[in-house]
C-alpha cells in the first residue's frame, strides 16, 4: 500500500510540474496573465498599409507573451502587399517588435508582377501600382539579362524619347519598346551590339522623315535595319470663320434705313 501512496505521490508531482508548461504552451497562462500590449515596428515604411498590419498581428498576439508563435507571425507578415523581409521578435514582459523592410519597385514584370530594386518578384495584384515604372518581360531565370540590357539602351537611347520596356520571348529572342511607341526588333544574337549600331542613327533616321513616325524596326540584318514609317496625325484644319454677329439696330438706325429703301 505504501509502495502504491509513493506512486501516487510521485505522478502528482509531475503533473504539477508538466501542468504550467502545458498551459504556457497551449496559451492558458499566456494570454491571460502575460498579454503583449505593444507592438513596435520598425522600418522605414511608405507602402505598408498600418491598419492592416495590426490586424494581421493582433489575433496572434492575444495568445499572450508564452504563447505567441513568431514564425507565425512572420509568414502572416509576409504576405502583405509590399512587405520584401520581415523579421519577428517579442521582448519581456510585453512587447511584440517587427523589422519590416519594403519593396521598392523598379519596373513592372509581365502581366502581373513587379520587380524591386533588389531584383525580386513579387505580384501587383491589390495594390496600387507607381506610374512611369518601365515594363520588362521574360523567364524568371533572366531577370538580371532583362534588366542589364534595359540599363544599356535607356543609356544608348537617353536622347531619342528613351525605352519604355524591354522583353525577352521563350525563343530567346529580344525586343524592345520606345516611348514614342516605336517597336525594335533586336533577335537573338547580340542584342546589345546592333543597339548600339542603330541608336546614334536614329535621330537622323527620325530628322530625314518629318511627318512621320518610326513605327517598327527591325535590326536583325547583317548590314542594314527594316523600318517602317507611319504618318502623324494631321493638326486639325482650323475651324470656318463664322462672320460676326449683326448688331441690334436702335429704332433711329432703322427707320432712317427704312427711309433709304
């Protein structure tokens, strides 16, 4: 009987050891005794919605300071528009801190997509897009061969409107578009070599064709380009001059009209 009373002895104090760290764990004693009341984000940020970030938080903050699960946190973070790397840490007795650094777009990707100054993906969809950002394209693999020759004919291109986007196909072929909505066709093989070729000749091509406008060209000739001219818009004719409104006559002018009939 005795050996039975130590048995017993011995389980009840294990279980009142393993009971607060079971509750700790399971947020018994956590969100009840040990609440986080201050969130502190740091982080220099332009983008990131402050509302909707509390809200993403706060339901696992409740749980309390034991209980809180960063990883958690950080995933839920993460996943906000804008937000490139977050990082999570909670400091006695009641502090949550978030470090928060943002996307900083450099172009739009594709259909739905944007690239930040860091070289990353990241999708556009519900958030408000910069205006101006220039469009690129291609596999995900190429994004530095998309962006090196971007730099390179918004460099060679400075003084004929500049680029406003620049692609790469699954072919592996390049192409290109201008701010005045010119097409340029570079092709697969050296691409960066018949740019330079065709850019200083460009606005002499433009000064020889008054009137009209680049609509295509095509550099993938060995000695030569393919271009295609449009007409510009005609400036409206100006309207008829309509002849001026006859002015009222008083009743003197027009009886002694009446008197030279």
């Amino acid at each position: 009987m005795s050996a039975m009373l130590r048995l017993l002895a011995w389980i009840l104090a294990l279980a009142l050891v393993a009971l607060p760290v079971v509750a700790v764990v399971n947020g018994w004693v956590g969100g009840a005794q040990f609440p986080l009341r201050t969130l502190r984000v740091q982080g220099e940020l332009q983008r990131v919605d402050a509302a909707r970030l509390r809200a993403t938080v706060l339901p696992h903050a409740r749980r309390g300071f034991f209980a809180v699960q960063p990883e958690r946190i950080q995933a839920a973070v993460a996943a906000l528009p804008w937000v490139e790397r977050v990082e999570v840490r909670k400091h006695w007795p009641d502090v949550l801190e978030l470090r928060i650094s943002e996307h900083r777009p450099f172009a739009r990707w594709g259909g739905g997509r944007l690239l930040s100054e860091q070289g990353r993906l990241f999708p556009a969809r519900g958030i408000a897009v910069p205006r101006g950002l220039p469009l690129l394209d291609g596999p995900d693999a190429r994004v530095a061969d998309v962006v090196a020759l971007y730099n390179q004919a918004r460099e060679r291109l400075a003084n004929a409107g500049g680029v406003r986007g620049v692609a790469l196909d699954r072919r592996g072929s390049w192409s290109m578009t201008l701010h005045g909505g010119t097409e340029v066709v570079l092709g697969r093989n050296d691409p960066d070599a018949r740019l330079q070729r065709f850019a200083p000749l460009l606005p002499r091509l433009a000064a020889q064709h008054p009137g009209q406008r680049l609509a295509r060209a095509d550099l993938r000739y060995t000695n030569g380009f393919s271009l295609t001219w449009v007409d510009l818009p005609k400036a409206p004719e100006n309207a008829l001059l309509l002849p001026q409104p006859v002015a009222a006559l008083s009743r003197s002018g027009s009886s002694s009209m009446e008197g030279t009939s």
